[in-house]
C-alpha cells in the first residue's frame, strides 16, 4: 500500500485531493480483500470438513452464489470498487476540461490513457462482480496493493506532473 504523503504532489491541488482519494480508496480496498480472502479461506475449509465438495455442478454454481452472498465484506468491496471507478471518472472528467481549457498540448495522448485505464478498472470491476473465489480475491488483491497504485504513482510523475505544470504556468488555479 502506498502512503500519500509519500509521493510527489503536482502544481494543481484539486488533482493532488483526487489523487489522495485514490489512494485511501485503494488502500481501504486491499484490507477488505484481505479479510474477505481469510474469511473465504475459513468457508472453504469448514465445507471441506462438512464433506460439502459440490460434486455435482448445481451444487458447485449454488455453493459459489452463496459464498457471494454470504460473504462478508462483499458488498463493501463491491460498493468501493464502484466508487474508485466513478471517481476516477470524475477526476478524469476534470483533468480533461483543464487540460482543454488551457490548450495543453499533449491532451490527446493524456485522454487517450484516462480511456485506457478506465477499461482497465471496469475490466478489475466486473471480476469480482462474476466471481469471488480465492483467485479472484487474490488477483484483486494484487491490483489494489500494487498494480493500480503503481500505474496511478507512475500516471502523477510523469503526465500529471507535466500537465499541471504547464497549466499552472498558463494562468491555471486550484479548483
């Protein structure tokens, strides 16, 4: 988990304020996969003592739909990967207008990786929406702690530095 304190901040400070969202989100996120994946480790292991293996398939779909319901946590997880998402699109929203409003040169190649890691996020977003096993717990996991903080950490130093800059020396403020 990254600390935002710990990273660089950029010339505009409405961005530094979603950054810092986005990281608290994504840190929240990874403790609540973290104590999913015990509890479903538990859940797993208790019906395997019961003899409950779902041999049969119907029992194996409705032994996995219970798990999703029954697991606590699961709505919380699925209500912040919504929020991440939606206010990732917001930040993105006004990244944008800032960087059209002030003419930023290289605003194409900045939209063009908003859109890409957007799909990137429905993409994390939809696999805990099918699925909760161990290895969807585990790879959300990874993009919580690591890969979504790392692209986000590596987005701020390079592109959002530059914009913001250049916007701040181009009459931008702080919104």
């Amino acid at each position: 988990m990254i600390d935002f304190e710990c990273t660089p901040q950029v010339d505009l400070e409405f961005m530094n304020r979603e950054h810092r969202k986005a990281f608290e989100d994504t840190n929240a996120l990874k403790r609540l996969l973290d104590s999913a994946l015990a509890l479903r480790l538990e859940s797993d292991m208790e019906s395997e003592a019961a003899g409950d293996l779902g041999d049969e398939f119907g029992n194996e779909v409705e032994h996995k739909v219970e798990i999703k319901t029954s697991l606590p946590g699961s709505e919380e997880i699925e209500q912040l990967m919504q929020t991440l998402l939606l206010d990732t699109v917001r930040h993105f929203e006004l990244e944008e207008q800032c960087m059209e409003g002030h003419s930023f040169p290289a605003r194409a190649e900045h939209r063009l990786e908003h859109r890409r890691v957007l799909q990137w996020m429905e993409e994390e977003h939809s696999r805990w929406s099918r699925d909760c096993s161990i290895e969807t717990i585990n790879h959300l996991s990874l993009y919580a702690a690591d890969k979504f903080p790392q692209w986000l950490l590596n987005h701020i130093v390079t592109m959002d530095t530059v914009m913001a800059s250049y916007v701040h020396r181009h009459g931008g403020n702080s919104l």
